[in-house]
C-alpha cells in the first residue's frame, strides 16, 4: 500500500485515473460529492475501485450535518453540535444517542464497501468558521465523552476511527482551505484545552487514525501541526503515546501551501511523520507527487489496519432492527443547518 490518498473527478472511473489507482505510491482514494449520485451509482462505483486495487482504502467525510457527501439513498445524520441541545443536555442520554448514530454513519457506509468516514470532529467549538457545529461542544471533557461514545457506535459496526483535526482547530478564525490559519494562544491554553479530547481517546485506545490540522501554533512551533515534527513526533507519538495512523489533512488546501509545490508538500508531510497524505480537488498536484518518485515509507502499510473489522460488519448488517432505530432517531433530532 502506498502513501498517497487521492480523488476521482466524477461518478465513473475512467482509464487514466485507473492508471492512478495502480501507481504503487497509490494507497488510497476519498470519495466526494461529485462522485455520487445515487446509492447503486456508489456501489457500482466502488466496485470498479476494487476491481483495479481491491487493497485500496476508501474513504470519504462523512460526519453528519452539513459536512456528509452523500445525501440520497442514505440517512441524514445530524451535525455533532446538535446531539446535547437536542438530548436537553442530558449527558448521559445524548452519548447513548451519540453511539447510535455513529453506528448509523458507519453502517451505511460500510454497506457500500466504503472503509472509513473520517470521523469524528474532537475540535472543541469555539471561534472557528469552518468547524462550528461540526464539534460535539464547547466544552473539552463534554467532545471526549460524546466523541468516544460515537466511536463505539462506529466500532460496533466494524468502522475504524480517524479523529480530527490535532491539536484542535476550534479556537483559529480562519479557514484553512483559504488562508494559514495562526494559532497565538499559549501552551498552556492548546495542551490543556484543544487537547484534551485527543488526550482522553488516545488514552482509551479509541483512535485508530489521527488528522492534524493545517494550523499554526507559534508559541510552540513555526510549523502547521500536519507537517510538524514537534506536534507529530514529540507530542503525538511520543507524550501521547498514539501508535495508530496518521493522515495529512488535504495538501491541496491553503494552510498546506507555505511548503512549496505539491510534491515539495508531500516530502514535507511525510518527512513530519505522515503516513498516508492527502491530494484532492488538483489532478497536477497528484501527477506531480507521482512524478517526485518519492520513497514509499516504510509505515504507509500500516493504514491498511484501517480496514473494517469484516466480522463485525456482516453481523451490524443482518441487524436491521438496530439501523432502524438509528435512522428513526438520525431523522428525530434532525438538521439544522
């Protein structure tokens, strides 16, 4: 398996991006909205996937609310934000709700031979444009506890957990799709605060994956989180102890621009301790990472770990009692966008 995770750019696989598929540095795709239309299109459309790479991990995000890139055919979950208010901030009740629902996002999904979601959000809300009601709270121990309840919903259906966006993204105005968002705020504040949820789940061996931020947080490093040997290496790998994977955020996006071309950000990424990166929404940038030859690194393997636990995805399937009361629930809380 490669280290690249890359796109299609619509509905039917064509034979130049086949060719993508079987480049060995290919180790991945994500999946969009454009490359839905209806649910046997989606089928149809992995199925070709895996008839070229049957090994490829497939993804998409898909975390409820307005971030969940496939509509007809599946269930709408709510944003994570709405799951207390709508519990009536009943703790307790609102992480039952949280696992049924993650149960739910994960199941549909699983049921179109799709491995991953990368879910959940363990941003703690706060100022930011882009996150907002993709958070579960405001508040840090409140994202962990109803985060870790959605990932034992995804579990249950054999889903694999990819936890976002490390340190934590909630507290920066800017968009880091558009702009190099800065982070000024002490040490102190990120560790103990944006942090925490990482601290909690990592801990309780929750998270299989981790994606970090394109954010700036210069009282500790002059380098976004994603290509930063500090955040990756000293404080993910070596403090917090994570021995799973890790995912660039999307090196398409402004935030990941500083470091140059796209195979200068790629070398960079996976030089910060990646192992798998992301190109989307730029078919040059992919061709110019392919065409980098960088070395394969030795952990891009390691994603396949990422792959659903089959066993227990053939038994949530034949459980439609379950998903019913998921999508009954899903629908009663609602959107609100």
């Amino acid at each position: 398996m490669g280290f690249l995770m890359l796109d299609l750019e619509g509905t039917r696989l064509d034979a130049a991006e086949e060719a993508l598929l079987q480049a060995p540095q290919t180790g991945g795709l994500i999946l969009f909205s454009r490359n839905f239309t209806s649910r046997e299109q989606l089928v149809s459309l992995v199925a070709d996937i895996r008839r070229v790479r049957p090994d490829l991990l497939i993804a998409v995000d898909h975390e409820g609310g307005r971030v969940q890139r496939f509509r007809e055919g599946f269930t709408q979950i709510p944003a994570m934000g709405d799951i207390l208010p709508a519990a009536g901030n009943d703790l307790t009740l609102a992480k039952r709700w949280a696992t049924e629902l993650g149960f739910l996002m994960a199941i549909e999904l699983l049921g179109c031979d799709i491995d991953l979601s990368f879910a959940p959000v363990l941003d703690v809300n706060g100022i930011s444009e882009v996150i907002g009601k993709r958070a579960f709270s405001g508040n840090p121990d409140e994202v962990a506890e109803l985060a870790g309840a959605f990932i034992r919903g995804m579990n249950d259906a054999g889903m694999r957990a990819v936890g976002k966006h490390f340190p934590g993204h909630g507290s920066v105005q800017a968009d880091s799709h558009i702009a190099m968002p800065v982070d000024s705020r002490s040490a102190e504040e990120i560790l103990n605060f944006d942090m925490k949820p990482f601290v909690s789940l990592i801990g309780g061996k929750l998270l299989d994956g981790v994606m970090p931020a394109h954010v700036v947080y210069n009282q500790l490093d002059p380098n976004p989180a994603g290509f930063s040997r500090f955040w990756l290496q000293q404080k993910l790998r070596g403090e917090l102890g994570f021995d799973g994977r890790i995912f660039s955020d999307d090196l398409g996006m402004e935030g990941a621009a500083f470091a140059g071309g796209y195979a200068a950000r790629a070398k960079a990424a996976l030089d910060a301790g990646c192992d798998m990166i992301l190109v989307c929404n730029n078919r040059q940038g992919v061709l110019e990472v392919l065409d980098a030859e960088l070395p394969v690194p030795a952990t891009a393997n390691s994603a396949a770990s990422l792959r659903p636990d089959s066993g227990k995805t053939i038994r949530a399937l034949e459980n439609s009692t379950r998903w019913e009361k998921a999508r009954g629930l899903a629908l009663s809380i609602g959107y609100q966008a």
